[in-house]
C-alpha cells in the first residue's frame, strides 16, 4: 500500500455496540493506531477473537478477523501465523476467555513463543453475561456468582505468563491510548510470543474499577525489569503497573522447527523413506 495508513483504514465502518464509556474502544483504537504506524496493511494482518464483549472487537476491525469460540483464540492465531507466518496475527479476549477455560493455551502460547501478539482486555468481571465474578476479580468481589465476596484468589497472569516462559510481557490501560498503541507497537515488533493485559474498565457491571480507580494506582515503567527477582518485585510493588515489564530473546517456536527440518538427521531419514 503506498498511502499513508491511518486508523480510520483499519475499521470496516461496522458501529461498535459497545456500552457508551467501555474500555474496549480504547483499545480498539489502540490497535488500529499501531498497525497503521507500522505501516501494516489491512489484507497482512488477522485479528482472531474470542467470546463475550472483547469479542466484539473483530466485527470493527479494517483487516481480516475470526470470531472464534470460547476460550480458543490463542490455537486459532497460532494455527493461522504457523501456516502463514508473513501475516501480523493478533489475538484479543477478555479475562474471562483468556484466564479462564483458555488460560492453558496461554501456558503453552508463552513456551512455544510463536510470534503472535495477544492483547486481554481485563474488566476483572463477565460483563456480557451481566456481572459474574472471573479469573481476576479480586477477593471479596461481590456478584451473582459470589453474593458474599469473592473467595477465590485472583489469577495474576503476568507471572504465570513469565513463568511459562513468555518472552514479551506488557500491561497498559484502555484509558491512555497513546501509551496503549506505543505498547502494542513494540508487542508486535517483539521477534516471539507477546502477552499484553489491557486494564479496560467495565461501566456497567464493575464500578468500584472504574476509569478514576486505575488512574490513582497505574504507575509507568520505562524499561522492563532485567532479571527475574526485579519483575517479580516490580509486580508486588504495584500489580497496577504498565509499560513493556519483561522481555528477553529466545528462539521462535518456527526457529526450531526449521532447524529440525534442515538438519542432517533428517535429510539422512527422508533419503531411506524415499
């Protein structure tokens, strides 16, 4: 495309049904904002989704887009970057999607590290099935499904995301896009799995975590952490914390394959099987 790309080109003129204040245009924007600085076209990149109202999100987007099902975004976009891997393969859920009955394929996204960029849009509550507790809800967390308080302790996805070997590890908030797109401008550029977790606040089912809440405890870091004692306490500091917290080189799941492909062994066994 020799045109100057601008967000506007990477939305499909469909009307967004979000509710008026919901964090997902935040990052819906953030999105279109990074790949038209990228300069990536519509027709090379793919936005896979998964369910509920982050799910949403691929009925807007400019470029190509799979609504998939509950839990499975991540299998989707892996499959479709291991096929077509000159695609810019994004996959966006929610925490209930993503942390929830799709939280294994984030443990195996992060150690196979493909280069796929996964962006969760985390309300901390299943907003399109009005208001259940979810995988981040925090302790006493009152709602339908926890009418005396949450009791269960909140996933803490970055450190499980690190501890399964996550190779770009990012956090922002819906309610600052600028920082939201620069993030997910280096998330994409990121040579291996990127994990980004989106504070993007709920106005209907989740008030106490509303937009003022997360704009008294973020905090911006301007570097990731450099060893694993430093993003462990960055984290137990402020959990609220955003900016690129993590990231380290390691060999790309395709890197590896391809060495198997090329290697002697098996150019000695292709040899005798033919």
């Amino acid at each position: 495309m020799s045109a100057t790309l601008t967000a506007k080109d990477f939305s499909n003129g469909n009307t967004p049904t979000w509710c008026p204040g919901c964090g997902d245009f935040g990052v819906l924007r953030g999105i279109q904002g990074a790949l038209a600085k990228l300069s990536i076209s519509p027709e090379n990149s793919v936005l896979v989704s998964g369910i509920g109202c982050s799910g949403k999100i691929s009925h807007y987007f400019g470029g190509y887009s799979i609504h998939t099902t509950h839990g499975r975004t991540l299998p989707t976009a892996l499959g479709i970057k291991s096929s077509r891997p000159e695609l810019t393969v994004i996959s966006a859920g929610g925490d209930g999607d993503g942390y929830g009955i799709g939280v294994g394929h984030l443990v195996h996204a992060a150690r196979r590290n493909l280069p796929v960029t996964y962006i969760v849009m985390d309300n901390s509550v299943y907003g399109n099935t009005k208001g259940q507790t979810s995988p981040t809800s925090p302790l006493g967390y009152e709602s339908s499904t926890s009418p005396e308080g949450n009791l269960d302790q909140p996933i803490n996805p970055l450190l499980l995301a690190w501890s399964s070997g996550a190779t770009f590890i990012g956090q922002g908030f819906s309610g600052d896009i600028k920082h939201l797109e620069d993030l997910i401008i280096k998330g994409i550029q990121h040579d291996g799995f990127s994990l980004i977790n989106v504070f993007s606040p709920c106005v209907v089912f989740n008030k106490a975590q509303g937009y003022d809440f997360y704009k008294k405890r973020i905090t911006y870091q301007d570097r990731p952490a450099e060893t694993s004692p430093e993003f462990v306490s960055l984290l137990s500091e402020n959990p609220f914390t955003a900016g690129v917290l993590w990231q380290n080189k390691k060999d790309t799941a395709r890197y590896q394959q391809q060495k198997v492909v090329d290697s002697d062994i098996v150019s000695y066994l292709k040899a005798r099987i033919i």
